[in-house]
C-alpha cells in the first residue's frame, strides 16, 4: 500500500519541476531570443511482483507483473527554433536558420589556437544581435560583451578590402590628421599649391618583425592597433613637441569617427561612414558560429549559450560564402605550420591547416538588419501545460490523501 504513496511522491516531485519549467517559459514570452523549454518524464523503476514464464504443451506462458515506483525527469530540453521578429534598431540583426553569433570578453581572443578547433568554444554564442559601438570603439552586445569577427587590415590596389583571419573582437580602427595641399586659384587666375590635411584611416595590423638587423624580416603575428602616428610630420614627443623616434612618447591616435555605421545583411560586413569626406570605410565582418545540434547547447544566463558536451562541434562561419571572395580559409592561420611524418615541425612545406578551423559558409541561414528574435514561446501551448500539469498534481495528491485514509482504517481495527 505504501508504493502507492512512495509513487505519488515522486509524482509531486516531477509535477513541481516541470510547472518551474512552464513557469520560466511564460516569465520569457516576451524576452527578445528566449528559446522555451520542454520536461520530459520517464517512468521510474519497477519492482518484480510476480516472474514471467515460457508456455509449455499443456499451458500458456504467463506475463510478468510489475508495480513502478512513479515517474522521473527524464531530460529538460531546449527548443532552438525560430518563431517571430520584431522591429529594431538600425544595428540590430537577428538569424534565420540555425547559427549563432559570437561574443565574449576582450580576453578569449588570447586562448583562441588556430591548431585547436576545441578552443574556439571559449566563445558564448547568443541569437540576439542588439549591436552598438561604445565609447571605447569596440562593438558590443546589449550586456556590453564584444562581439567577435574578422577585421579588415587594409586595402589592396583596386581598393578592396584585406581582411585577417585572426577572429578577435571588432572595433574601430584609429585615424589620423596628415598635412597635404590642394590646388586653388590665386586673384590672377594662377593654380598655386596651398597647405590643406586629411584623415587617413590607420588600420590594425598583423605584420610583426622578426629577428634583429641584416636578420630581420616581416612575418604574420597577433593582430594588434596600429595607435601611434605613422606620418612623419606626427611623431612628436607629445609634451615637448620635438621629434622623437621613441613611440612611448607620443600621443595616441583617437579613433575614427563616422557619422554613421551600417551592417550589412547579405556578408555581415560592417560599414562606417567618414565624419571627414563621408567615404566608406569597411572596419569588418561579423563571425557566425554553427554547431552540430543547435538543441544540445547549454544555456549558461540571459541569452547566453556555450557549445559544451551534447553540442557537437563548434564552426566559425561568414555570411554568404563571403570567405571565398575574401581568401581567408582557417581561423588563425598563421599559427599553424608544416609538419614532418613524425608530428615534428618542418622547415618547409605547406602548413597544415585542422578540418575543425576552417572557415565554412552559413548555408541556408541569413541574416536580417534593423529586427530582433523574438521568444519562440506559444502562450496558449504553456497554459494548455500549465491545465494538464495541475491535473496531474492533484490527482496525485488525490492518491496520497487516499492511500493515507487507507492506512488509517488499517491501523483503527488493529484498535
């Protein structure tokens, strides 16, 4: 009689957690990119009552008999699914299709290893794309976290970009003021040469040198911003004035200003537009991460998911196939190398390059500006759950209120 009891128990207990989950899902129905989740139970174990047993000649087999001992959470799972969008900012973007952008603290760019695919889970993915630059030029979500992808190191002869394949937050690069002429008439009618300036823009850069001396030599290093002048006319000691080679001692160039920023929706390159000239000027292009079960993800805070065991592997991605166009191929290339048979690294050669680094395309999944993700949470679904579930937790408090009564009269006529 007690099972009954010990079963209605355990009833209780999986009714309660799983109105917690229906609790949260309808707290969340209007969170910008809020994914519901779903319970679901399993029976618990059972206990023989009575053993099974094969047919003979004479007589059938009989059936074993089992009495469970009530239900369990079998798993609480999460349902990635897109559902409506709402209308935003001009900077804001949200994803059709599965994918994820990628955000964290300025740090995780240090621990991202272009031989390890592994490292690039140190990233937080999210759905929700409430971008805008702050004061300190980095390009952040609305929790203030940098948001990661490729930035453009400078521009080739036909003026198209050069982009590194070093995934590191974005941010603005830093201009600076140059002293140039231009050509005006003088009261005779005579073109003469006058003293004028313009801003040019100075672009982060990932060209170390190498060795000392007649040794010395450029090579692919960490991307790093190029903050001190470059132009000769500016390489002052900042508090004297005088020239000075010693770079410890000049100002910082600020960074450029734009009198508006677009992103946009076909490549995720990212645009501003010159305070100086209004020209544009491409700072770069928005990372897009995949994972192999976008449902396996693990929700860590707010909008916030990480790409741990149950999730597969996590891909870095752009947005229309735009790596190709670009020549980028791997995350962190340049710290990979060419190897030996023996795993030993070799002088020459081409440097081998891990599957799980390699830049993809997003496939089907598209991006759209100015719109948020909204929750994919159905209000008449979680209140119908919301019914069902509250049935099922008085019935079950209905069988312990019984089976109590029950032992009460069992114990009154021992009386």
């Amino acid at each position: 009689m007690t099972g009954s009891m010990y079963a209605s128990i355990a009833g209780l207990r999986t009714h309660m957690q799983k109105l917690s989950v229906i609790g949260n899902n309808v707290a969340n129905v209007n969170t910008e990119g809020y994914k519901k989740q779903r319970t679901v139970f399993r029976d618990s174990v059972y206990s023989m009552y009575t053993s099974g047993s094969n047919g003979t000649e004479v007589i059938g087999g009989i059936n074993p008999s089992q009495i469970g001992y009530g239900s369990r959470v079998g798993s609480i799972d999460l349902n990635m699914s897109s559902s409506s969008y709402n209308p935003g900012s001009p900077m804001d973007c949200a994803l059709t299709g599965d994918g994820f952008f990628l955000v964290g603290d300025k740090e995780v760019a240090k621990s991202i290893d272009g031989t390890d695919p592994n490292s690039l889970k140190s990233l937080t993915l999210t759905r929700v794309g409430d971008f805008e630059f702050k004061a300190d030029g980095y390009l952040c979500d609305g929790n203030g976290n940098p948001v990661y992808g490729f930035l453009v190191t400078g521009m080739d002869e036909n003026g198209d970009p050069i982009v590194s394949d070093q995934l590191v937050p974005i941010r603005k690069p830093r201009w600076e003021k140059v002293p140039t002429t231009k050509i005006e008439e003088d009261d005779d009618g005579n073109e003469i040469a006058v003293p004028d300036y313009k801003y040019e823009i100075r672009y982060p850069t990932d060209i170390v040198k190498e060795g000392e001396g007649d040794d010395a030599k450029a090579v692919v290093g960490p991307l790093t911003d190029t903050v001190k002048p470059q132009d000769k006319s500016n390489r002052v000691d900042a508090s004297t004035g005088e020239a000075t080679d010693d770079e410890s001692k000049m100002k910082d160039l600020d960074l450029a200003e734009f009198s508006s920023i677009s992103i946009d929706k076909g490549s995720g390159a990212i645009t501003g537009y010159s305070r100086e000239g209004n020209e544009p000027v491409i700072i770069g292009y928005l990372a897009i991460g995949s994972v192999s079960n976008p449902n396996g993800v693990t929700h860590v805070g707010d909008s916030y998911y990480q790409c741990q065991e149950g999730a597969g592997d996590l891909r870095v991605c752009m947005l229309g196939g735009k790596q190709k166009e670009l020549g980028i191929t791997n995350v962190n290339s340049y710290m990979c190398q060419a190897l030996n048979e023996d795993g030993t690294p070799a002088e020459d050669g081409n440097p081998v390059y891990p599957a799980g680094t390699a830049i993809l395309g997003t496939g089907g999944t598209k991006m759209m500006t100015g719109f948020l993700e909204g929750p994919n949470v159905d209000l008449a679904e979680e209140i119908s759950a919301l019914i069902t579930t509250q049935r099922g937790y008085q019935a079950n408090t209905r069988i312990i209120t019984v089976t109590d009564s029950m032992l009460e009269e069992l114990v009154n006529m021992k009386r």
